[in-house]
C-alpha cells in the first residue's frame, strides 16, 4: 500500500517558528508510523512564495522576491534536515514543474467551466491574502487577523465553489473521520452550510505570481495564491507532467493548523473534485501554541524558536513535549518549567532510569543474556496486560490521540518498573530463585522491546538506541510479528549504552523577556487616541438561550441598531437566568474581532464587572437608542 502524508507548504513571510515545527515533526512521526506498517510513503512539505505580501516584503529588504524567497526558504530546509526529518520532497511554489502543474489544472477546471472571468469587488487583507464580504469585515478588520483591510476592485477569474457546495457536504457525511478532531470538522460542515460563494482566483493588482495559460492568452492576470498553494499537494507527485508518482494520491493524508482549516477543507476539496482526483483520507488538524499563557509575538519577545530548543535538550525532547503536552487539536502552552519536569519525570525517571536498571541487573546476575524460556511460566499475567496496552495504541495513531497514544505507552514502563518493585530481582537472587528472576529480566525486556517499536514515530532516535540494547530491529517485520501479532521476542544479549535523559537542575534557556512597562501606572495610562479605538455602543437583549454542555454561557442576541441583531456569547449564565436578559440594555464592545465558543459564533463582548459579591452586567440609567456609542 502506498500512502501520501503532507503538511502545509509555509509562507516565506518569516522564520521557522514552534509551530511550523509541530507540524512537521507530526509528519515525519506519521511517515514513520505508516512504514511500520508496511507502506510505502511519500512526505511532502515545502514553502509557499507567492502573492503581494511577499513582493512587498522583498521590496522593503530591497530585494527581488525570488531572492526573498530563497533566504526564507533555506531556513525552513535548513532546519528540517538539522531535525533529521524524513521528507521525500521539499517543494517550493516557485519550482519550474510546479508552475507549470499549476497552469495544467487550470487550464482543466477553465475547460470543464469550473473557471470563469468576472470582476471582483470587496475587502482585501494583505497579510491573510484572502477577501471578505463587509459583513465579514466588521469595521473594515479581518476576522481572521485583525488588520486592516482594503478595498479592491478588480478583473478577477473565479472558480465556481457554489457548484460543489452539495458535494462537499456529502463527502463530508460519507466519510466521517476526513477531518478530526470531529469537532473541527463540525465547524466546517457549518461554514459550508450557510452557503458558498464563487472565490476569486487570479489578481492583476501585482505581478508576483504564477501567470495564466497560454491557451487563456490573458497575460496580466496571476493566479491568486490559495489556488497556487494548494496545487502543490498533487504538482510534487507530477500532476499534469511525469505523473509516476500520482499513485500514492490514493490514500493523502493531510497536516493543517486550525487557522488555514477552511482552505484545506473547503477550497481544496473542491479543487480536486473539479479535477477528478482523490479527496483526502484525513486532515488532521491541530491548535496553536501560547509561551507561559501569553500569546507569542515579535512585539513582547516571546516567539520560540525550535531551533534554540532542540540545541538547548534536544530534537527527541522537543518531539515527546510537543506531542504529550497537550491533546491534538487544542492550543497548547509551551513552558520551559514544564518542558523540564517532562525530561525529569517521563523520560528520565520512567524510561531512563528502566533502562539503567535492566543493563546493570543483567550483566550484575546474568552476564548481559537474558532468557525468555520461563517468562511465560512466571509472568502471564504480566504479559497479557502489556499486549492489551499496546493494542490500544493503533487506533489512537489513527485518530491523532497522540497525547492519549504516549500516556498508553507510558503505561508500559510503569508497569515494567512496577514488576521491578514488586518482585524485586535482588531479593530473588537471595533466594537462590534464578530462573524466575531471569524470567522477570526477560518480562522487562520484553517490554522495553515491545514499547521502543511503538515510541519509534514519536522518538526514532531513542527508540533505535533501545533496540540497539537489546539487539532486536525497528522494521515492519518487527511490528508486524511483536505489536500486531502479540508474539515474543527471542532471547536478549544486552548491550551497554549511555544513560538517556540524565536529570536536568536547571534551565537550559534563558527565559523569555517580555516587555513589561516598568510601573502599575505606566502600564494603566493610556491616550485617547488609544480609547478611540474601542467601539464601545449600547444594545437591547432581544433573546437569550443556554448553550448546551456549557453551565457559563449564554447565546444573546443583541440589537445594536445595525439592521441585524448580533450574536454574542457571554458567560453569564452562573449569573443571570436567561428571561431576566430580554429586554435590558447593556454596553456591548462592537468591534472586537469575532471568534467562535462551543460552536457559537460570538460578534463583540458584552460588559460586566465582578467581585466578591459577584458579577453585574454594566448598564445605562436611562434607555438609550441602540447604538448609542458610549464616550
């Protein structure tokens, strides 16, 4: 069986950060566990260099933007092949064969009539490349970045998305793990269902881009960037060329951030669909990462660069937090602190130590050769519960569970560290009882074995230096016949190795500086130019219902003499009963960028002040007209 795994090509506005390392760590951990199993894998990742964010940048460096690009560029590769991952191709968009893939497809899907001219008109964000609607752009910002948009109006090509929208929604619905975690996918089920419109796919407004067809003889259009990145996935593998290789786009499995989900769930599909092509088997998406519960930015100095990570603990620490800290497809936080209690605790008290403990008890009691004759005898009981642990651990690969996956595993050098203090070896010793503690060597053993196939994807180095100890072999042929087959190794001969994960004292990094305004009032003080910026406006609670499995929040629908009633999420409900809201007046703060809670789209904030005697929602001492702007 042959299996495509990907992650998204990185925009080369900046360096490498945690989480284009997250990413693709996962995908070098996804490529490693489909070879266990015997496929044959093509991993795809690479960096996307188009569209007008990138010629600006480059003329602000005074630089062109292939130059731009390729500096930008060779740090992502750069640092992927010093991580040691195992990609079969780097792609960049400004590859030959790849523009050239790209103008195939669109000359395809403008033949079908999937692509046709037009004239767009509407908000425009920069730094997203990606347009929206006014009621999208509320106060001209972008929903998704908070910047200001701008006005376009221009000749544009468009690809008929409203056609697919139907067929989305089946494909969704017949295939009910293609996106996961299950509730990402709900939100984009959501997003299609209130309706798709036709996406504008060229520009004329710049020039850095891949150019239209020659069969369209329309040389000042380009194609808008989405279109061009993601073609990628298919041009690697020789879409529209040499295409050898298009025979693992049978079964594509996809990495994505939950901020470019809608373009890889939405858009993409839809793309392949016009072509003909395959749709993905999964996209699996994942959250962001926040340093010590700040949100990272240059601005306060707290962006983490893998890199200073993986020289300050190393590559095989970074892959374990990244992937234990936190459940696949939520933020997560990254700490220094808890980055070296996981090295201390996990690995070097769990598996270090384990590993530490067989190798001097072995040579101590038995000149490094370990019998598994009688280990059956003694430990069956012991031996059943590792194999119902490790048979856990597929399925929870399948459905990104990795922190789930690495706590089932964990769960396997507890248990051999238990049967240690439980049986205790030396004593066995002592009591002239050999043959069973060579059997319970043999159990540990076994387990250490067993466990370093399934921590291979996650930690490949020191799984291999595992295997090197007890002389067995990562391969499909050992996962085949110990993991799948629940079968037992052949007697060890021990090899001494070097202590994995010494315990750490102190912090390697230093700690993130973050700006900070020297005093309380300093930081307090602001002008009002800074207080202009906050659209504070007085709304009536028109209705008011509870959110289901949520016990804070409230659903309210506020009428903020707009046209429209504004939905607004607010945890409340601890607070005020939902009857006793319809009809009160409240200041709402209309221009904060919207987000989704439960499921909930949420379009502002409403005001409310807390202490001790508990939580009163702020409000006019006379009613006022909706949309009032508080001052």
């Amino acid at each position: 069986m042959k299996t495509f795994i990907s992650t998204p090509i990185y925009y080369v506005n900046d360096v490498p950060h945690i989480g284009h390392a997250y990413t693709t760590l996962i995908g070098d951990m996804l490529k490693k566990y489909h070879q266990l199993l015997g496929e044959e894998v093509f991993f795809l990742t690479g960096t996307d260099e188009h569209g007008q964010k990138i010629e600006q940048s480059a003329l602000a460096k005074g630089k062109t933007p292939k130059e731009y690009a390729d500096e930008i560029s060779a740090k992502f590769k750069n640092l992927w092949d010093e991580f040691g991952i195992d990609y079969d191709c780097f792609i960049r968009t400004t590859d030959d064969y790849h523009c050239q893939s790209v103008q195939k497809a669109f000359e395809k899907m403008y033949q079908k009539g999937d692509i046709y001219k037009g004239e767009y008109e509407g908000r425009y964000c920069v730094s997203c490349e990606s347009f929206f609607t006014e009621t999208q752009a509320v106060q001209g910002k972008c929903p998704d970045c908070g910047k200001d948009t701008i006005i376009l109006r221009e000749e544009s090509y468009f690809f008929a998305l409203s056609k697919y929208q139907e067929k989305l929604l089946q494909w969704y619905e017949d295939n009910p793990d293609c996106i996961l975690p299950l509730h990402k996918k709900n939100e984009v089920v959501r997003f299609v269902e209130n309706g798709l419109n036709d996406l504008s796919i060229t520009r004329t407004s710049f020039e850095w881009g891949i150019k239209l067809p020659e069969s369209i003889g329309d040389f000042k259009h380009v194609m808008y960037v989405w279109l061009d990145a993601l073609l990628n996935y298919v041009s690697a593998l020789g879409y529209g060329g040499d295409e050898k290789k298009m025979d693992f786009w049978k079964n594509p499995i996809h990495i994505v951030g939950k901020d470019i989900l809608r373009f890889h769930a939405v858009y993409w599909p839809a793309f392949l669909m016009s072509l003909g092509l395959d749709l993905p088997k999964h996209i699996y998406t994942h959250g962001w990462w926040t340093r010590d519960g700040v949100k990272m930015s240059k601005s306060i100095g707290n962006v983490i660069d893998p890199k200073e990570v993986a020289q300050a603990y190393g590559v095989e620490v970074l892959r374990y937090f990244l992937m234990r800290e936190v459940p696949f497809g939520q933020d997560g936080d990254f700490s220094q602190k808890a980055l070296v209690d996981r090295i201390n605790s996990d690995l070097s008290n769990d598996l270090g130590n384990l590993v530490n403990r067989l190798i001097g008890m072995s040579e101590k009691y038995f000149n490094l050769k370990i019998s598994l004759a009688d280990t059956t005898k003694y430990y069956q009981a012991e031996l059943k519960f590792l194999n119902d642990i490790l048979g856990k651990l597929p399925p929870l690969m399948e459905q990104m569970q990795l922190s789930r996956y690495l706590e089932e595993l964990w769960r396997a050098f507890v248990l051999a560290n238990g049967v240690i203090s439980k049986y205790e070896p030396w004593s066995l010793i002592k009591q002239n009882r050999e043959e069973e503690c060579l059997a319970l060597l043999g159990l540990v053993a076994t387990i250490l074995g067993k466990a370093s196939l399934c921590l291979y994807p996650i930690m490949p180095a020191t799984a291999l230096k595992i295997a090197h100890c007890l002389k067995i072999e990562i391969s499909h042929q050992s996962y085949q016949k110990l993991i799948l087959n629940q079968e037992l190794p052949q007697d060890f001969t021990i090899e001494k190795i070097d202590p994995l994960f010494p315990k750490i004292d102190s912090f390697k990094m230093e700690e993130a500086k973050i700006e900070k305004s020297k005093t309380i009032d300093v930081q307090t003080l602001i002008n009002i130019e800074d207080f202009s910026k906050l659209d504070i406006r007085i709304g009536t609670i028109i209705e008011a219902t509870k959110i289901a499995k949520s016990d804070k929040l409230l659903k309210l629908q506020v009428d903020l003499g707009e046209g429209r009633l504004r939905q607004i999420v607010s945890g409340i409900a601890k607070f005020y009963a939902p009857h006793d809201l319809i009809g009160t007046q409240v200041c709402v703060l209309a221009n904060l960028k919207s987000v989704k809670l439960m499921g909930e789209m949420s379009e502002g904030m409403v005001l409310a002040t807390k202490d001790e005697k508990g939580l009163s929602l702020l409000c006019t001492s006379d009613k006022k007209t909706n949309g009032s702007k508080v001052s």
